[in-house]
C-alpha cells in the first residue's frame, strides 16, 4: 500500500470509531419513553355531545342517528331513513316541545313496538312558558316545584348526602397530603442512602419516577372521575327487572322529577289524593312499545357515560333490533322575547333613549355650511409638480435634455454645423461661437450643455439660465 492509502484507511478507521463512540454514549445516556398527551376532545366530540354513545352502540352493531331537530317526528323518516316500530327514540331536551300533532304521530309509534326514552329536563324552556308538557301528563309526572324541594324529605336528605360528600372529599385531601409528605420523607432517606450505590440506580431512580408519574396520573384520572361522575357513595341505584344487582347512576347535576302513584288511592274515602314519589328513572309498557322518563339524559353525553353504569343501562333501555334515533332539541327562545321577558322597563327605556337620538340628529344647529369647490389646478402647477418628482427621483438629466436637444438641432439648422464632428472633434468651434455670440465663459457654456451630475437646486438653476440665454441668442 502506498502512503497515501494507508492514510486514508487510518482516518477512515478514526472516524468509524468516533461513530461507535458516539451511538454508544447516545445509548447509555438517553432512553426511549412513550407518553400519551391528552389533547382534549376533537371537533366532532365538541359538536356532538353525543359521539361517544354512537361510537358505543355501533361497535356493538346497532346503528345510531344523531339529529339536532325534531323532524322525524312529523315525516316519519330522516334522509331517506324511515321511522321503523323496532328503532328506539332519545328525546333530549324535549320537555315542553311536543306540540298535539307530534305527540299523537309520536303515541302511534310507540303503541306499534317502538321504544322511548325522554326527560323531564329543558334549559331552553323557562318561565315564560304557562303550557304543560303532553307526554309527562299522560303518565303523571311532572317537574318538582319548589315547595316540594323545600318541604320534601327526599330533597333534605340529598343537602345531607352534599355534606357528608364535602367532609369525605376534605378527609380524602388530608389523607392525600399525608401520603405524599410521608413518600416525600421517604425518597428523601433513599436518596441519602443511594448516594453511594452504583450507577446502576440511576436507572433504579428512573424507575422509581416512573412509578411516581404513574401514580400521580392514576390520582389525576380518579378526580377527574369523581369530578364527573361523583363517588360511588353517592350514586342513585335503581333496580333493573332483568339485572340482578341494582345499576348505579349519577343523577345530580338535575332534580328528580314527582311521580303521582294513583295504585294506593282509596277513591271511596275523602282522602283520595296519590302518592308525590320523586323519582330520577321510571319505565313504563305502552302499547306494544314502552317508554323510559330520566330525569337527566345527559348520563349519556361524551363527559359522563363511562360513569358508573350508564353504558351498560343504555344498552339494556335500547331496543338492538332497530336504530338508534338521538333528537338533540335545540329549539330556543329569541334573544328577544328572553330580554322582553326578563327586563321589559329597560329594553323600554332603550328604545324611548334610540327615538329622542334620532330626533336631536334630525334637528340642525347655526346656519348651513356651504362647502366652496376649488378652481381646477393650471398647467403650470402640474408642470411644476412634475418637476419636483423627477429632482426628488434623482432624474435631473431628462430636465435639461429636451432644451438642450432644441439648443443642438437650432446651432445645425441656421449656423452650418452640419460636419462639427468630422471638421471639429473636440467642438472647439462651437464654443468659440457660442462664446463671442452669448459672451458667456466657454466653461459655463460646457458646463450647461453636457454636465450630467447635476445634485443642488441652485446649480440647476444656473444651468437652466444659461441654456435658456444661448437659445435666446441663437
């Protein structure tokens, strides 16, 4: 090998080292670590409140329609999908909706086979609505007025079960804070006993880090979890015919809804008034079909139904042979009847305010001002605009160069210098002439005629006089 190989082959083998030394370190030092980033709901989940309860019931093979209106109620189909006895309808938010048309179109579906599942809940529907709703009033249900939430046990014992709730949240915070100071006192007294290990425990404490994250994630997920869906403690149980043990539900973001029983009632006595139950779910047989009233149907919505039992009750309440019909009512009240109906005096003084602006704008003040119209602008004053632009431009030559063009063609045409270049290279003559005829100095009259760095008004100005006294004399 020649010395110029052996060479190359030496650093060739340096670097290939150098490579190996660095992937080595790289992998001594760094770890492979995955982790899951939340990243909130996506933009169908914002918009469908009800994605996950579609996702749910068609991984398990029913299908599911989720509609933000009420039309299928009055065609009888939606998109070309007709209304089929076996499908079963979510009413959400409904309560005070169902006009007599609808309702009676609705009763013959249900009596048919089909399956319904409603609220007695509507945000949308306040006060200013006196009329009842038709379907809570054929089955005897309707919303808890405040006098029962005042008077009513079931409703005292609810702020009770509140309370106890806020004290067990505040012993499981205590309890929680203790914890950590005391695995905080531990990793300390490990860290201090670690010091002299191997580096070995460096990987030791990695995994030991891990399992903290972990374990802080885990208390994460289960706030997040009581948070939603309240503690276990506090969870409605209600009994299912077909289940054996009652399915726990979190009804307390809405009030339970009264129930009149009129199966106890002695209608001989005087004493004939039924029963005031209030209750969160009830299911009833109508027709061939059947009908469910929650008090909160939003068990279901994306935030809340992996919350206890609530997946698991939606799949017994549907019917699985048929589709799922989800009807999102979202039919409110103008912005106007709300602000009629909450504050009439001062939407009033708002509009009486408008009309006394709009007349003092109507009314004027001092005489009429008479706008004058300006002469149009002369030509000079364009002229002289023009000029400005092209000296700001830094375009002096184009300023001289039509006057001394005209000065040129003038000198060849009536003083016979057609041959001045050929007989006069240096144009000697011509300045000879122009000097005994203007009596200017020959370098005045050079200087106008071919300077071309021109940078100060008044040496414009100069030469600009000059050309304009030897066109003059010629």
């Amino acid at each position: 090998m020649t010395p110029a190989m052996k060479r190359i082959s030496i650093i060739a083998l340096a670097v290939i080292l150098l490579i190996a030394l660095v992937v080595y370190w790289c992998m001594t030092q760094f770890q492979w670590v995955e982790e899951e980033i939340d990243n909130g709901y996506s933009k169908a989940a914002i918009q469908n409140d009800f994605l996950a309860a579609k996702l749910f019931l068609q991984k398990h093979g029913v299908p599911v329609s989720v509609v933000k209106n009420q039309q299928l109620l009055e065609k009888g189909s939606w998109r070309n999908i007709e209304l089929k006895p076996d499908d079963t309808i979510i009413l959400v938010n409904a309560y005070k909706t169902l006009d007599q048309d609808r309702y009676n179109r609705l009763q013959d579906w249900v009596e048919a086979g089909g399956t319904l599942i409603a609220s007695s809940q509507n945000p949308f529907v306040g006060s200013h609505t006196t009329e009842n709703d038709l379907l809570l009033d054929d089955f005897n249900i309707e919303q808890a007025p405040k006098e029962f939430e005042e008077k009513g046990d079931f409703f005292e014992e609810l702020s009770k079960d509140l309370k106890k709730k806020e004290k067990e949240i505040k012993e499981e915070k205590e309890l929680e804070e203790k914890d950590q100071a005391k695995e905080k006192e531990k990793t300390k007294e490990k860290e201090q006993k670690n010091k002299e290990a191997d580096k070995n425990e460096d990987i030791k404490k990695d995994k030991k880090e891990s399992i903290k994250e972990n374990s802080k994630k885990k208390a994460e997920i289960k706030k997040d979890y009581q948070r939603r869906c309240g503690s276990k403690k506090d969870a409605v149980s209600v009994s299912f015919v077909s289940e054996d043990k009652p399915l726990a539900f979190d009804f307390s973001r809405e009030q339970a809804f009264i129930y009149y029983d009129y199966d106890d009632v002695d209608y001989e006595t005087e004493e004939s008034d039924p029963k005031k139950r209030p209750e969160h779910l009830l299911y009833f047989d109508w027709g061939d079909g059947a009908v469910t009233f929650l008090s909160d149907t939003y068990i279901w919505s994306n935030k809340r139904i992996d919350c206890h039992d609530h997946a698991y009750a939606l799949w017994s309440l549907v019917n699985l042979n048929g589709r799922v019909w989800i009807l999102v009512n979202q039919d409110a009240p103008s912005l106007s009847a709300i602000i009629w109906h909450k504050a009439p005096y001062g939407l009033l003084a708002c509009l009486l305010a408008l009309v006394l602006w709009l007349w003092s704008k109507s009314q004027t003040l001092g005489p009429v001002f008479i706008r004058q119209t300006l002469a149009r602008r002369s030509l000079a004053e364009h002229l002289y605009a023009t000029g400005v632009l092209l000296w700001r431009k830094f375009q002096s030559p184009q300023l001289l160069m039509v006057l001394r063009k005209d000065i040129v063609e003038v000198l060849e045409k009536h003083h016979l210098f057609p041959n001045t270049p050929e007989n006069d290279p240096s144009g000697q003559l011509r300045l000879d002439f122009l000097h005994e005829l203007t009596g200017l100095p020959q370098d005045a009259i050079k200087h106008a005629l071919f300077a071309e760095n021109i940078h100060e008004p008044q040496d414009l100005a100069k030469v600009i006089a000059h050309l304009q006294l030897i066109r003059k004399k010629i």
